[in-house]
C-alpha cells in the first residue's frame, strides 16, 4: 500500500485525491462534508487538500499547521513556478 500510495503522489495530488475518493469514498465524505470545497480544493490547491485528507479532517491543532502549510507553500510554488518559467513568452519582456 505504501508502494501504491507513493506512486500516487509522483503522478499528481489531482490523481491522487480522484484514486482516493474512489477506493474510499466513505472516508471522503466523512473528511469533506459538501462537494463544493473538495472541488475547489483540487482545482485550485491540489496539495493542501490531499494534506488534508491525510490529516483526517481531524481539528487542526498542533503540528498539523506545520504540514498543511508546508502544502499550501508546495502549490503556490507550483503557480510562481510556472509563471517564473514562462516569463519569457509574454510579450515585451526580456530578460
């Protein structure tokens, strides 16, 4: 399971998440209470929600602050990254 779960976070946190809810979808739902916020989550932060499925939807006290934010750092990393990256093709720009 381990194995399996790894390979899960090396093709994505979407693809994770969309691999969880169908294995168990009992756990999900019992985690996220409408649908609204589990979809925003995976379109706009894919890594904080998985974090937080992992979590247990237990009160986040503690340390569990620590993960989630080093989740929520991960996908904005992943956004400023992309735009860092393409920063050459807008036009007039240089670098």
């Amino acid at each position: 399971m381990c194995c399996f779960f790894t390979t899960l976070l090396l093709l994505g946190p979407r693809f994770a998440v969309l691999i969880w809810w169908l294995i168990r979808p009992v756990y999900f739902n019992a985690v996220f209470t409408t649908w609204i916020w589990p979809l925003l989550g995976i379109i706009f932060l894919p890594w904080t929600t998985l974090m937080y499925l992992i979590l247990g939807g237990t009160p986040i006290v503690g340390f569990d602050w620590v993960w989630l934010g080093l989740a929520l750092a991960a996908d904005l990393a992943s956004y400023g990254g992309g735009a860092y990256g393409n920063r050459d093709r807008i036009p007039g720009t240089s670098s």
